[in-house]
C-alpha cells in the first residue's frame, strides 16, 4: 500500500484506487479514506505515520495505575466509578 501512496503524482485518485482494490481487495481502505491520504501525498507527505495528537496526553492507563485500580477494586467491589477515582 505505502508504494501505491507514494505514487499518487503520477497517477489519478481513480488509477490509483483501481490498484489499491487490486491489490487488497476487500481489505481494501474506503474510497473516502483512501482519497484522505491521496491529498495528503499529492500535497508533499512522506509518512504514513499518524501526525502527532495535540494536548496532554492521556496517563490515567499505564501499568502502574491499573494496578493500584484492581488493588482497590479488589479490596471492596461494591465501590462507585467515583469513589475509585
């Protein structure tokens, strides 16, 4: 797929979505997935990677909090979602 991406400028949204179907099949992305990244490597892109996520990110379920969760959890079931927190 990355190679069908990659030569997006040398061949219309259509061919090359043409060439995707070929190739994956019903695996295949989505017509308007596919045309998503087919403007994104029109325009200069050279990463299939996702672009970063903007704000803070997320620390809540790393291995450390899920434990200490299940330790309290384990200690008294009848405990509400707020009363964890």
């Amino acid at each position: 797929m990355r190679q069908i991406l990659f030569q997006t400028g040398k061949k219309t949204f259509t061919e090359a979505f043409q060439m995707l179907q070929q190739a994956y099949g019903e695996d295949c992305l989505s017509r308007t997935q596919y045309h998503k990244w087919y403007q994104r490597f029109k325009s200069g892109r050279t990463s299939i990677e996702d672009d970063p996520k903007s704000g803070r990110p997320s620390t809540s379920m790393d291995d450390d909090h899920v434990e200490k969760v299940l330790a309290v959890i384990g200690q008294n079931r009848h405990l509400t979602v707020r009363e964890v927190a």
